[in-house]
C-alpha cells in the first residue's frame, strides 16, 4: 500500500524538501507535494489509489501526496 500523507513522521513532514524527481507518467514512490513547472493546466494525479484532476498553476507547489501524473511538467518534491 502506498505511504499516505499523514504516514509520514513529524521529522519528515516539517523538514523541507530534499529530492525532486519530474513526473514521467508512471507510478512513483509517493511524495509529499507537487510542483508545477509548465503551464498552468488540468492535470490528472493518482491520490490513494484514485485518479483526481486538479488545476495546477504554474511556479505553485502543493501539499498533494501523489504517485503518478498525467503531466510531465509536474515535479514530485520528497
């Protein structure tokens, strides 16, 4: 089953980011947020085990634990 959100420890969760990896339409270990980095769009990211769309704006980083995205122009932050 994938690490869940709030299956992090307080450690990891308050520590900044120490890995970024760009989506490459496959699953990937999940992460502890999503950085758009192209243009501002729909993009479908996988959550639990549930694809959900979400609109992401370019520069803007969100606290989305994902595995997979539809877009390459999203960056998994760990």
């Amino acid at each position: 089953m994938p690490k869940a959100l709030h299956d992090f420890t307080a450690q990891e969760s308050v520590a900044p980011y120490i890995k970024a990896v760009a989506a490459t339409g496959n699953a990937q270990d999940p992460c502890r947020a999503v950085h758009m980095t192209g243009t501002s769009d729909s993009v479908n990211l996988t959550v639990d085990d549930t694809v959900v769309a979400f609109w992401l704006i370019k520069g803007h980083t969100y606290s989305i634990c994902a595995t997979k995205s539809s877009s390459t122009d999203v960056v998994f932050l760990y």
